[in-house]
C-alpha cells in the first residue's frame, strides 16, 4: 500500500486574491490550521494552477483586476465542478451575495473578516460536504470533453484519438486560456525544442486539432489565430 505523506493528506486550498498582504495573511492562518495553502495574486494564473495540483476549496475575490471572481467561479463550475468556492467581498449589497450563491458558490464572506470566521466556514464545508480524492484529468469543452490523460476527445457519438502532439499543444492552450502563446513558445513548451520559422509543423498541427474539436474548422470557437503573433484558446462564455 502506497504511504501518504503528511502534505497528501493536508487539505489544499487555493486563495485568490489581490492584496498581497490580505493574501500573505490569509495563507499564514491556513498554514498554522495545518492547511496546505496556495496563493494568486493574478486571476490569469487559475487554468493552470488548477491543473497542476489538486484542490478542495477556491477562496476567491468577486473584484479583481482581470477578470472578475464571478466569471472566475462560472468557469470552475463548468471546467471543475467538484471545486467548492468561497467568494470573498468588500461589497455588502445583499443582490452582489444572491449572484455569487446564485452562480454557484458554496459560501459567501464579507470582508473584513477575522481570520476565525473564514477559518469556521471551511471546517464547516469539510464536515458536510464529501471531497473528491483525485483532480479530474476530463475537463470540458463546450459540448465535447477533453480526457487529457488518455489523448481524446469524448463527444456524444463516439470519441476521437489524439496524438501525443496534438494532445500536448491542447493542453497547453487550454491551460493559458486567453493568453497568446508564439509558435516559439508552443515548440519550446510541448516538444522542447525552439520554433524554425520555416518550420509549419505548428500550424499544421492546430489545424488537425480544429478538425477534431471545432464544429466549422474555417470558422473556429476554440483555437483561434492572433496573425502574427500565434494562437489563444477562448473559454466560452458561461451562458
């Protein structure tokens, strides 16, 4: 049997947040209640935080400088829907609470707060609400899912095979969602090696990828161009 280190069985939590010393705050308390504690400072950072480790509990800012905590949490629900939220706010209008509960947070805050406060709802959630084991490697994709472990796309008549490349190039840019990324950096990140120019390999493959997951490949949802500067995967937006 495989042993689980003290870290493992920590509970994880992901604090995102702008005030950096609220931030720094917030992660010593968690830290001291034996929490393993992770903070943002920049909502950009999500989609891939979220994949490279396992988390429990979001406490998450409804105002930040990108974009906002509730567009953040609608995206959670749809590509993590096991993660549960808690919204943070400076705001005390009883409507900006019914929108973030409405959207799908498991609680609400107002700030400021003691630390005790925040501390009691987490406890709270871990003794009512069973917490899933493993991060999810399926996140969806609109109407089709990506199974980022087995190199597929799953749709409802079937599934489609991926190569190793294609799948790499996919999970880079669904982990930098909204965030241009240069043929030189996709070359550098899924085969670790620098981009020739000459070298079309790249567009090549993103157009096999459009084939696969776009619904109109001439008139993509997903993976769009930036001429001259590269690709950048969209999020739909949550309707």
């Amino acid at each position: 049997m495989q042993r689980i280190t003290p870290s493992e069985s920590k509970k994880r939590i992901l604090i995102v947040e702008d005030d950096v010393i609220l931030l720094d705050f917030l992660e010593m308390h968690l830290s001291i209640n034996n929490y393993d504690a992770t903070c943002l400072s920049e909502d950009q950072s999500i989609p891939q935080t979220l994949e490279k480790k396992r988390f429990d509990i979001v406490v998450l800012d409804v105002m930040l400088p990108g974009k906002s905590g509730l567009y953040w949490l609608q995206w959670m629900k749809q590509y993590h829907p096991n993660i549960i939220v808690i919204m943070m706010s400076a705001r005390s209008d009883k409507d900006d609470r019914l929108k973030g509960l409405e959207c799908g947070a498991h609680d609400y805050i107002i700030k400021p707060f003691k630390e005790e406060e925040l501390l009691i709802r987490i406890a709270n959630i871990f003794k009512s609400v069973p917490y899933f084991k493993r991060r999810p490697t399926v996140v969806n994709l609109g109407d089709i899912k990506f199974d980022m472990d087995k190199n597929r796309i799953l749709r409802e008549d079937g599934e489609i095979r991926l190569t190793v490349l294609e799948s790499g190039i996919l999970k880079l840019l669904y982990l930098n969602a909204g965030i241009t990324l240069s043929r030189d950096e996709i070359s550098e990140q899924v085969r670790g090696a620098e981009h020739n120019p000459l070298d079309r390999s790249i567009d090549i493959h993103i157009n096999k990828l459009r084939k696969k997951i776009e619904i109109d490949p001439s008139d993509p949802l997903f993976i769009l161009t930036r001429r001259g500067k590269g690709y950048i995967f969209k999020i739909p937006e949550s309707s």
